[in-house]
C-alpha cells in the first residue's frame, strides 16, 4: 500500500471502481468495547483513520463478540 493524503474519503471512495472492491468479514476476539477493538484493528494493521481506502465496520453482540467487515478498494 501505498501512502497518500485523502481529504474526502467518502469522495474519493465513490470515484473508485466497485469492480475493484474486495471485501471480506472476520469474527473477532471478546473485546469489551468497539473503541478498544478499532484501537486493536489499527494497531496490527499499522494504520491510522483514513491513511488509506479501506471501509471498516464493527458490530458488537450482547456477549460482547465482535465482527468486523473490511472493504478496501484501489
């Protein structure tokens, strides 16, 4: 990956292709909260919000499993 500013994400998402979308979905660890397990998602993926196109979404049930859904497109 390479590093590049994005002022508008929600822009810059939309002008890429969907064709050249890949999205997949995981089933994460217990984590006590969604705040802790986006900290969690940053820190092993080396990222910080918006450094790349990539569209992350967290659930969280009542025992507190958590699922995330990445989209990333390029």
């Amino acid at each position: 990956m390479l590093k590049v500013g994005v002022s508008n994400l929600k822009n810059d998402w939309e002008s890429l292709d969907p064709d050249n979308e890949r999205i997949d979905e995981y089933g994460l660890a217990v984590k006590e909260s969604l705040t802790e397990t986006v900290k969690a998602v940053i820190d092993i993926l080396g990222m910080r919000p918006c450094e790349v196109l990539v569209r992350v979404s967290f659930g969280i049930d009542g025992s507190k499993q958590v699922a995330m859904k990445l989209a990333v497109r390029s």
